[in-house]
C-alpha cells in the first residue's frame, strides 16, 4: 500500500487490488461504498461487494468484444456497453448481479458506440460516431426501449465528428445535467442539456481538436458549468487539455503531472478530481490548487464513491484509494 500525504490535506491510502492479469479494465462504476464493478477486454465484466477484495467474474458475449463502458445501478443491475463495428458495438443489461445478461440492443453494421450514461430514473443516453451528416445516438427513457437517435442537437455534426472510447467519460449525467464531449471534428464540442431539454446545445471549446483529438471526459455541473478532460493522442504537448466551462467562458485549469492526452475525469466533493492515462493517474486538491501523482501505471479510469475510488487499467491493473480526511 502506498500512503500520499499532502500538507494541510488529507491522506491517499492507494492499494493494488488483485483480479484477472490477462484483461485491460477500461469501464468502472461505483454504485455504493463496497460495491464496484469493472468492464474491459475479453468481454469480461467483474463485480464486487466487499470493494475490491474478492470479485465474480462473467462474460455477456463472445470474448472478442471489448466492454469500454460499464453504468451499475446498484449490486444486481447494470449496463455494460461495447464498442466496435460489425454489430459490436452492443448494450448488456443485468438484474442479477451478473449471472444473467441480457441484450438490449444492438447497433447496426456501421454505426460505433463509444459510451454511456445513465439517470436514476432509468433514462440513458449512448454517445456514438455521427454518420453523412448525422448524429448516432441511442437513447431509453426506461432502461428497456433503446432507440437509434439522430435529431437530438441544435446543429449538424460536424464532418468525421465522434468521440474517444478511451474511458466511458465522454458522456455524463450529472445534477440533472446531460453532457457530451466529441472528438475528431475540426472543433472539439461541447453537447449539453438539462434533463426535460428536447435538444442538446453543441458548443465549440478550447480544447484540441482533429482526428484521434478532443474531448475524452466530461463532468457537468449545470448546464453552464462543465469540466472538459482530453487532448491530442499524436500529440502530447498539445495544450489545453483540462478546462472548466462557466458562464460561456473556458479557463485551463492547472495543468496535471501527467504525459499525454488525458482519458479520464472523476470529480470527488469540493471540485477535487482525479485525472488518468497511459501514464498513470493524479489528485487535485482543489483547496490546495496543487496536484499529487497516485499510480504511474497504465491507468485508463476512475470512480469515487464518498470517501472511495478505484483505478482500473492496462494487465488487469486495478487499485482502490481510501481517504482519511
């Protein structure tokens, strides 16, 4: 176990969790304090209720599918999303904790799914590549009738825009507050509504934009205050890649100890964050302003549950944080 103090602060307890070496966990939620599941390679999707330290494996569908996205609602239910061309990209639904998954819907032969979201009432949204001009959603108002939308922003896709599968970040639900961020446009967008909006409000930002560049990970305050995590993936001095958008404004905020694009934002309480990549994964103390690294591993993603969070990446790679505050 590795313990990080920080002046005036409080204590990060980091803790390698043991699970499978042979998969790349990319997807992870964190519906209670002991419970976490986990999404990634091999089709594999784990689950525990004793936070990390014993988990039970399963496997929806054919191990050739990569699951980059995992949404639970609770010990027993949750979504798990794939990704992939061909009728790979596919959302699973379980009500038992795993033991059974169901296929709630498949996409068609060209459209890819790169993450979802989901709200406590059910709704979901799934965030995918637009196609000839057009948006590639899929959304349920249920969480059991999942339909394709396209007429859903104030404004055409721009050509080749989509998104970065890298973390499940690019799409949140968050204090009544859908958010999206797109990539691989000439512009990396913001798309955001409230829940009761009929259409989400494209924004143009700060951040790097292109193929393989944009926005990765996105954390709605309202719909006016939103955090932006991401970068150029050929690039890794490309600037900014961490910003908050208030009031139609956009301020890069201090500049994390990591190398390379950023794939992941998790917010904790008082706009404290944990930002992850390739080359590990790092704490914000907001009342600090400063940041401390946590892992130089290959870390793809985060989730905080209170006083909690977990890091999941490359070779099974998994740790939980605790915080003594």
């Amino acid at each position: 176990m590795l313990a990080v103090t920080m002046a005036m602060a409080a204590t990060i307890n980091v803790a390698a969790l043991e699970t499978k070496t042979d998969v790349h966990w990319i997807g992870v939620s964190a519906p209670t304090t002991n419970v976490v599941w986990l999404s990634g390679s091999n089709a594999t999707i784990a689950r525990s209720l004793d936070a990390g330290e014993t988990w039970d494996f399963s496997q929806p569908a054919s191990a050739t599918l990569q699951f980059r996205d995992i949404e639970a609602l609770d010990a027993n239910h949750a979504y798990a999303l794939s990704i992939g061309e061909n009728g790979d990209s596919r959302i699973y639904y379980t009500s038992n904790g795993g033991r059974d998954w169901q296929l709630r819907f498949r996409a068609g032969s060209n459209q890819f799914l790169n993450c979802i979201a989901t709200a406590s009432s059910n709704e979901a949204w799934v965030y995918g590549d637009s196609k000839e001009s057009r948006w590639e959603m899929v959304r349920s108002a249920d969480g059991r009738n999942w339909l394709s939308a396209s007429n859903v922003v104030d404004s055409q896709p721009l050509p080749d825009e989509g998104g970065l599968a890298a973390s499940g970040g690019c799409v949140r639900y968050n204090n009544k507050v859908w958010a999206i961020g797109t990539a691989n446009g000439h512009t990396a967008r913001l798309l955001v509504k409230r829940n009761f909006g009929i259409r989400f409000k494209a924004i143009d930002t700060p951040l790097p934009a292109g193929p393989g560049a944009g926005i990765a990970s996105v954390w709605p305050f309202s719909e006016t205050h939103v955090l932006l995590a991401g970068g150029d993936l050929s690039n890794a001095a490309a600037r900014p890649r961490l910003v908050e958008y208030k009031d139609d404004t956009f301020t890069p905020l201090a500049e994390p100890p990591l190398e390379g694009a950023l794939y992941s934002l998790t917010v904790r309480a008082n706009q404290d964050m944990i930002v992850s990549n390739p080359a590990g994964a790092a704490y914000f103390h907001a009342s600090e302003q400063r940041w401390q690294s946590l892992s130089d591993a290959n870390v793809w993603n985060s989730a905080c549950i209170q006083n909690r969070c977990y890091l999941v990446g490359k070779e099974g790679y998994v740790a939980r944080i605790s915080f003594d505050e």
